[in-house]
C-alpha cells in the first residue's frame, strides 16, 4: 500500500510542476486541458487503487467493529438482564431464607416452651409424690409412735398398779394387760 502511495506521488510531482503559472503559483484548473486530464487520469487511479486496496479493507473494519459493538451491547444487555433476573433470585431465596429461619426460631421457641411446661409438670408431680410419701411417712412415725406411747403408757399403769397391788403379776398376765389397754386407747383416740 506504502508502494501504490508513494508511485501516485511521484506521478503527481511532474504535472505540480506544469501546473503553476507565471507568478509561480500552481492552479490545476488554470485552463491547461492536458494538466486537467492528467489530474482526472490521477483522480481515477488513485480511486481505482483506494477503491481496490483501502476502501474494502476499511469497511470490512468499520463493518466488523459495527458488528462486534452491536454483539457487545446485546451480550451486555443479555447480561443486565441476566444479572437482574439473579438479583431478584436471589432477593427471592434471602426473604425465604429469613422466612424459614424466622419460622425455626419460633419453633424453637414453642418446642423450648413445652420442653418447660413438661419439665414444670414433671417437677410438680415429682413434688406432689414426695409430698404423699412424707405424709405417708409421717403418719406411719405417728402410728408408730402412739403404739409405742400406749405401750409405754400401758406399762406404766401396769407397774404403777403392781406397786400399789404390791403383787407381781406374771408375763402372760401382763402381756393381756397391755392389748387390752392399747385396745381401749385405740378405740378413744
């Protein structure tokens, strides 16, 4: 290309020469028919070998980067709304997301609420059923204990009334003695 520039130049060169007039200034349309139709002849090869050389190289280019501008601004508008469609993907999964853990909290909360109640109604059952047993235990210490008292009691009036009787009485005479004291205590008291 630097070539067919630069043979067109040096063409040029001699008709710049025939050009110019008497006042040394070059006109190429001063009248002069052979430099017009040199110029014209010019024109047209360098036309020709523009057209041939450059032209279609130049808007192979131009078409190319007009194709790859319009494929770019499709591909990022494909992407925008590729992003777009994403975000609102995922705005979609984080309010679900925060719905279920939201729910799971509040799960947690009512299972931790029963957990509590049932640990609550375990504690009084558990309380209640010692409750029984202490009053079952008590009121065995206190039959225990007024068996023991009557006993107690019975041998005491047995020796009391031994010593005032002054008269020994013998075991079995004392064995009766006593059931039939506690007997009679049993059915007062």
């Amino acid at each position: 290309m630097n070539k067919t520039l630069i043979a067109l130049a040096s063409l040029m060169l001699p008709n710049v020469a025939f050009a110019s007039d008497a006042s040394g200034a070059s006109n190429p349309f001063a009248g002069d028919i052979g430099n017009a139709l040199w110029t014209l002849v010019i024109f047209g090869c360098v036309v020709l070998v523009l057209g041939k050389f450059a032209w279609g190289p130049i808007l192979s280019a131009l078409q190319k980067r007009e194709e790859f501008i319009r494929d770019s601004l499709a591909q990022a508008k494909k992407d925008r709304e590729d992003a777009a469609a994403q975000m609102k993907e995922y705005t979609e999964k984080l309010v679900a997301a925060r719905a279920e853990a939201t729910a799971i909290v509040d799960e947690g909360r009512r299972d931790a609420e029963a957990v509590k109640h049932k640990i609550e109604e375990h504690a009084k059952s558990e309380a209640q059923a010692a409750l029984e047993r202490a009053k079952r235990e008590i009121e065995l210490a206190k039959d225990t204990a007024v068996k023991e008292l009557f006993g107690l009691g019975a041998r005491l009036a047995t020796d009391v009334a031994s010593k005032i009787i002054r008269k020994e009485l013998n075991a079995s005479e004392h064995e009766r003695l006593v059931e039939e004291s506690i007997a009679e205590l049993e059915k007062t008291g």
